[in-house]
C-alpha cells in the first residue's frame, strides 16, 4: 500500500501546523495507520503521531515550531498485520515561513515555497494578505515570486502579514502571521506627470498619475519661474489634476510641479520638466500660408510620436491640417480676409496621452489692390488680331494685368502680362487668333503686390460675322453675326458697312437695334464698281457706362465672292446708233482689266484698262475684229475670253 498524497500545511494562528493529505485507498482492508514525521531542520525526522482512520485526511502538529522557522513533514502509511508493513514516504512539504522587515521605502516580505518543485496541485503563485486595522484581514498582493515589496499607506501602525498557497484539493497552505509596529520612512514617490495642457481659454491643466504610496494626503503644485513657488494644494489621493486659472500661457510657456505630501508630512520630489507648449504664428500675406513655432514638449511618457496642428475659420470647428515631427509647420493655402485659429496637440507613441499648446490667433489681411480692372472694348483689327482695352484703377499699387482669353467663355488661359506702368489705360493686340471662324472671350486679372490674382474684370466677347447667299437672289447676301458682350453701358445697336474695292466706307450702309443681329444687303447696284466687297458689323456702346466710355467694336471682315460678268457686243456701226464698240463688266476687277482690238491680220487696232473706255472705230473698214479680255475675278485669278465682233 502506497503513501497518502501530502498537499498543505497550514501554520495556524496558535503556531499549531495543519497538515492536509488525500487518503489511500483500501479495498483489501489491510491499512493500519498513517504516521506523521517532522524535523525542524530535514534531519533527523521524528514520528509525531497516526491517524488510525484510513478515511482521516488531517492532522495537527501540537508543538511545532513553525513559528520561527520552516519545519518539514512527511506521512507513510502502515498495514498489514500489526502494521508490520511500511510504505515509501509521501513527498516531503516545509511550511512555509513568513518574515517581515522594516526597510525603507517598503516593508520587505520573504517567505519560502513549500515543494521545488511546485507540486502539480499547487497553484502557481502566494496570495498575500496582512491584518490592518486589528481585526481586519486583506489581500495585497498576488505573485509568484518568494519576496514582495508592501508600500505603507500609514505613517506608523501594527501589521501582521501571512502568506497563502492554494491547492486543486480545496486545502491551503499558510505561513506563520508575523508582524510588528512599522513606521513610513520614505518620502512618497515623486507624481508621474501625464500631461501638461493649455485650455482654449488659456488656462493651464496639470494631470499626473496616482503614485503607489497608499499614504499620500495631498499633492503640493509649484510654479517655475526659474525658482520653485509653491502656489497652491490638491487634497486627496486620488485628485491628480490641477487647473491654473491664469492665462499667462497664451503669452509664454509655463511650468507646473507637483509633489505628494504623506500622512508623516513627508514631501516628495518632482519633476521639474513639464512645460507647456508655446505656439506662435506667421501669417504670410504673398504666399497665403502661415509659419507655426512652438517649444519642444518634454516628459513624454512613451516617447512623441508626433505633433498634430489643428486649424479653425471664422470661429468653426477644429480641424486637423497636418502632422511632424518637429517644431514648426508651414500651412499652404490659407484663405485671406479670415479670422484664423491654430493650436497644436502632441501625442505619445501609443496615442494614449496627449497635450495642448495655446490658441494662437490671428487676422489673415492681404495686401492692398486696386478697385477694379475694366475690359472697355474687344475689337477685331485683322483676319490674326483683336485689340484689347483695359482700365486699371490706381488707387492702389499692384504687379500688373494677367488677360485671359476663351473660346467657349468657361476655360480661360492666360495670354499675356501687362506689368504695372503707373498709368490707367492698358492695350494689347492678340495675334494668335482666328476672328474670321471663332468668336472670342476675354477677361483680365489684377495680381496685387505679392502677385497673387486678386479681382476679375467683366467678360468682353467679340462679334463673328458670317455672310451667305440668297438661293433665290444672286445679289441678295445674308449677314448673321454673335452679339457684342462687355459693353457697361450695354449695346445701343450695331453698323452695317459695306466695302468695295478696300475702299473705307464712309458711312454705314444699314443699323439695327442691340437685339438685331442679322440683316439681308442687295448689292446689285454694286456690280459694276468692282469685284472685291467686303463686309463688317460695329457694335456701339450705350449711354450710362460708369467710367465714361462711349466704344465701337469692329467684327471680322468677311469677304464674298461674285462670279465676274462681261458682256461683249457682236456688231457696232460707228456712223449708226451704236457707235462704240464697248464691253459692259460686273464684279470685274478693274485694277487688272485689259482689252485688246485685232484685225484679221493680227495687227493691234485697240487697247485699253478701263471698262469705260471704248473702241470707236476710226479709220476702221468694215470687217470682222478680233478681241480679248483678260481680268482678273473676286478670287484673284486671271480669266481670258475671245471673240469675233463685226465693225458694220
């Protein structure tokens, strides 16, 4: 028959020791006893008693002295006839043995484990408890290690301390109470800081952990000045933030210390780090950006991760605008003509903690600019070029004009700069147009003194004027033009001009009102004049422009093109009715007309250039002539045409 299954000893209050086994099992009926040894130093064992119940599974050793020391045990069983037969020890246990020393800062706890090692069954760590006040038993501690490390939370008290180890089997091991009058010695550890903050009104918080002297009564907070000040208490332990109403932060960086007071009057240290972050800020009013400075945060539990800048307009929420890792920040793009708010929030590596710098705000003013840049008239000087005029006010200074053109009125590219030459007036002719197939947009703006584009003009659109035959009537032609757009004072109506042989018209030949943009010209007077015609629309402007303007703009010129005509008599009889002999031409060019006169025998008899110059036939016989014509048609090329005309 095998040994019981020894598990715990328990020292018990009166220094009794307790110990706890699993019985053996008897089916056969042959158990006699268990017998109990112990030695108060593993040797020599004594057999202290039996337990004649094999049921039994306790026993209580009387005179021990576990009190002030460990003592050892083990259990056999006997059976058997007269118990003659012994079985191999249980394991052996020590009881464990508490002792508690006054040291300082803490009070230092040893005691043992009762097995190396551990038994299966044991638990795998001490559960520590300690009686205060008198009467009243609490578990501080758990651990697995043979020492611990008890901080006081009284200044001076009688404590008794015990260690626990449970077992799987219900029973518990525990060592002797030991205990004694102990004093706090030690100064309360110093207050970790968590963060020092400034509140959006200015104000500055301090907030620090709870340290682990149990003793701690109040907290003392200093202000830094170079010197250490006290300034004012937190009571209670567990108060670990401080509010201090000044506002100084909004101006400068500010210290707070805190240390812990104790139940003894014992004042800790602390750290004379924490400081608050002082922003300040730059408004850049060319590059519409603002420079962000502040003083490193120090203290940081963890380490910085990184410093996040938040941004607010016009009194709305915080938003954030970037982060880094150093003490300055650029933020691009800041709108003008607001009212700007930053602050800036350190966080540690893990984003548990975090603190605030001041609000730093401020106006974002722009530079001066002029009042308004004014399109006064777009007008078409050529088949590749437009003239612009502009109005600048100088009121204030300014860089120059950016002019934009479009075609489609909604994508605009810029064309050219006008610097800033101290006058009013501004010109510029396009070059890189094409008025006769597009109609244009243009715009202009005001770059200020950074060269930053400030204020738009109105929009000017030139005319595009498209001229096109009537099916029915060879000299009817269909003018259709775009309307003038930019006028201030708007369009009173538009010029019909008409030009023959690049010939400056004089007058119009019609006029419509502003809302007339189209008109049908009947140019059969015109046929015998020439072969070039022309035509351009001019838009004028209506009274009531604001700067005074009273402007025409030109269209395209836009060409047509008559098929030449020249009617050539066959017969003329100089002493008869038709006594010269005289071509009739239309839409013929008159720079280029020649007529030639021959006999038969190839001799010249006639020449002329004008088509109102005829052939009499002087000192002609009556015969058969020869003629030609050369010309040259409304497209510039060179026609001939011959013929025969009888001289009667």
């Amino acid at each position: 028959m095998g040994p019981p299954s020894l598990r715990c000893v328990e020292v018990q209050s009166n220094n009794n020791v307790k110990l706890t086994w699993i019985p053996v099992s008897d089916p056969n009926n042959i158990f006699s006893s268990y017998e109990v040894f112990y030695s108060a130093s593993a040797i020599p064992y004594l057999s202290i008693g039996t337990v004649a119940a094999v049921g039994f599974n306790t026993f209580t050793h009387t005179s021990s002295s576990a009190s002030i020391q460990s003592c050892y045990y083990f259990v056999r069983t006997r059976s058997g006839p007269s118990g003659n037969n012994v079985s191999q020890s249980s394991d052996t246990l020590r009881s464990i043995f508490m002792s508690a020393i006054q040291a300082n800062p803490d009070v230092k706890l040893n005691y043992n484990r009762i097995h190396q090692p551990l038994l299966n069954s044991s638990s795998s760590t001490f559960t520590l408890s300690k009686e205060y006040p008198a009467g009243i038993w609490n578990n501080f501690g758990v651990t697995s290690a043979v020492q611990y490390a008890d901080t006081l939370s009284i200044c001076s008290a009688s404590i008794n301390y015990q260690a626990l180890l449970l077992d799987a089997s219900g029973c518990v091991s525990a060592s002797n109470i030991k205990g004694d009058i102990f004093k706090d010695k030690k100064a309360p550890n110093e207050p970790e800081i968590d963060s020092i903050s400034v509140l959006p009104n200015g104000e500055t918080v301090l907030a620090w952990k709870i340290p682990r002297d149990g003793d701690i009564k109040k907290y003392r907070i200093y202000y830094n000045t170079g010197a250490f000040t006290p300034i004012d208490s937190v009571i209670g332990r567990t108060n670990t933030i401080y509010t201090y109403t000044s506002t100084t932060a909004t101006t400068k960086t500010v210290g707070l210390m805190v240390a812990a007071i104790d139940s003894c009057g014992n004042i800790g240290s602390f750290d004379i780090k924490p400081r608050t972050m002082y922003l300040t800020t730059f408004y850049n009013t060319c590059a519409y950006s603002t420079v962000l400075n502040w003083n490193a945060y120090v203290g940081m539990k963890k380490g910085i991760s990184e410093y996040r800048i938040y941004y607010s307009v016009n009194g709305a929420a915080f938003i954030p605008v970037g982060t880094t890792n150093q003490t300055s920040f650029i933020h691009e793009g800041v709108s003008p003509g607001q009212n700007i708010c930053y602050f800036v929030r350190v966080f540690n590596s893990d984003k548990s903690i975090s603190s605030s710098s001041n609000r730093s705000c401020f106006f974002s003013t722009q530079a001066a600019t002029p009042l308004f840049i004014y399109i006064s008239n777009a007008s078409v000087l050529s088949k590749e070029s437009i003239k612009v005029d502009l109005l600048l006010d100088l009121s204030k200074q300014s860089r120059g004009i950016d002019l934009q053109r479009s075609e489609d009125g909604v994508n605009f590219s810029s064309i050219a700069f006008l610097p800033s030459s101290g006058a009013g007036n501004y010109s510029y002719t396009d070059e890189k147009v094409t008025p006769n197939t597009t109609s244009y947009y243009y715009r202009a703006t005001v770059l200020d003194s950074c060269g930053n584009p400030r204020i738009n003009s109105n929009t000017a659109k030139t005319i595009l004027l498209k001229v096109t035959n009537d099916k029915e009537n060879l000299f009817l032609k269909n003018l259709i033009w775009t309307d003038y757009k930019g006028y201030a004072g708007g369009v009173s109506g538009y010029n019909i001009y008409r030009i023959i042989n690049e010939v400056p018209p004089i007058s119009p030949v019609a006029q419509t009102g502003s809302s007339d943009t189209s008109y049908v010209d009947n140019i059969e007077d015109e046929a015998p004049n020439g072969s070039k015609i022309e035509y351009f629309v001019e838009a004028v402007e209506g009274i009531g422009n604001p700067y005074g303007f009273l402007e025409k703009s030109n269209s395209n010129k836009q060409d047509i093109y008559m098929e030449a005509k020249i009617f050539v008599p066959t017969a003329f009889a100089p002493d008869g009715v038709n006594k010269i002999w005289l071509p009739v031409t239309h839409f013929v060019d008159k720079t280029e007309y020649k007529v030639y006169v021959f006999d038969k025998w190839g001799g010249k008899r006639f020449e002329t250039s004008s088509d109102l110059e005829g052939w009499d036939g002087k000192n002609a016989k009556q015969d058969v002539y020869v003629y030609l014509i050369t010309y040259k048609n409304s497209r510039g090329e060179y026609i001939e045409i011959k013929g025969t005309f009888t001289l009667l």
